[in-house]
C-alpha cells in the first residue's frame, strides 16, 4: 500500500532511522491485530498534531523628542555634574533640555500615565509607563499637566508644559528635566531618543 505522504512514518532504528531527529519523529499506534500483515496502521489524531503557533513579537515603539531644545546637561551616572541651584558636584540622572516657560511637552513614546505628582525637589512630574520594562520621567512641568494616571498616550502627544517647579534646578536656564528607566534603574535617554 502506498504510505499518504502526510502521515509520517518513524523508521526502525538501524533502517536508516538512526540519524533521525527525535524532534522530528512521532509516535505511531503499535499494529492491531487483525490488521493485514506488512500494512502501515493509520495515524489516530492524537498521533499528528501542528506544532505551536509562535507567540507574535511585542510591537516596537517609536521614539520621539520630548521637545525641541538644546541639552544643557546630558544623563551622567559616573561624572559629577555641578549643580548651580544645590551648589554640589552630583550625578545627573537625567537630561535637562533648554525650553522656554510654557513649551510643550510630548510623551516620547506610546504608554499610560503611571504616575503625576509634585516632587518638593522636581517639581511638577509625569511618570509615562511605555511597556518592557521602560518607563520615561517629565519633570519641572508646569502645575495641572494635560494628562492624568491611567491615560494612554501616543508618541507626540502633549501631555503639558515646562515649568519652574522644580525647587532643585531652579538657577538653571528655563527647561525639562527629562529621565528614563528600565526596569527601574536609570538609563541614558540617548540610548532611545533619535540623534537630532
């Protein structure tokens, strides 16, 4: 009888089947009986089944400025970086972006608002969850951000303006105090914002 192509057959071991991958063969039911002798027994369903869908891959999200400025103090978590205001050398957990008072502020990515609270030291602050772990930090806002906890954004959404709430940058020019994590350690902005 000839074999349907789409039952597999598992050779007998020195048939050739030796260099068979065990992943690639599948059990067939020992012969019954009263079957014919020299016949293939018919693969039952449980004998033949389609391998697992893959699970399709998170979507990528796309970065963009939280706004248009100069970067008066790049992200440093080795150098000391002196702050005016504190009068202190200090890392620098984020990037300060020059803007004046009343700029727009975009959610750099899509998310949900995780957080928005006033901060004594960085005044006025949106926490945007982005998913895998990313989260992105907006703070020296302005009071009564556009958004609030729960919300979902899209990447250049305005979510407020910049501020001079925060008590901790305030000699400093007019700007955003911008900042990133991954999973809940500070990370370069940089590392996710396109080059200008």
């Amino acid at each position: 009888r000839a074999v349907k192509p789409e039952i597999p057959v598992v050779p007998s071991p020195g048939q050739g089947g030796d260099d068979v991958p065990v992943a690639a063969m599948t059990a067939v039911p020992a012969p019954d009986a009263s079957a014919d002798e020299g016949s293939v027994p018919a693969a039952t369903p449980a004998s033949v089944s389609a391998p697992p869908s893959p699970s399709p891959a998170p979507k990528a999200n796309i970065y963009v400025w939280p706004l248009k400025g100069d970067t008066v103090n790049a992200f440093s978590d080795t150098d000391l970086v002196y702050n005016k205001t504190m009068g202190d050398w200090r890392v620098h957990l984020g990037m300060d972006i020059a803007a004046d008072m009343g700029a727009q502020v975009y959610s750099v990515a899509d998310g949900k608002v995780a957080d928005v609270y006033d901060d004594v030291f960085w005044g006025t602050t949106v926490v945007i969850d982005h998913g895998g772990g990313i989260g992105s930090r907006y703070s020296n806002m302005m009071k009564n951000p556009t958004v609030s906890v729960g919300d979902e954004v899209k990447a250049g959404q305005v979510i407020g303006g910049v501020g001079s709430t925060a008590e901790a940058e305030r000699r400093e020019v007019s700007h955003l105090h911008f900042a990133m994590e991954k999973d809940k350690k500070p990370i370069d902005p940089m590392q996710y914002l396109p080059v200008p």
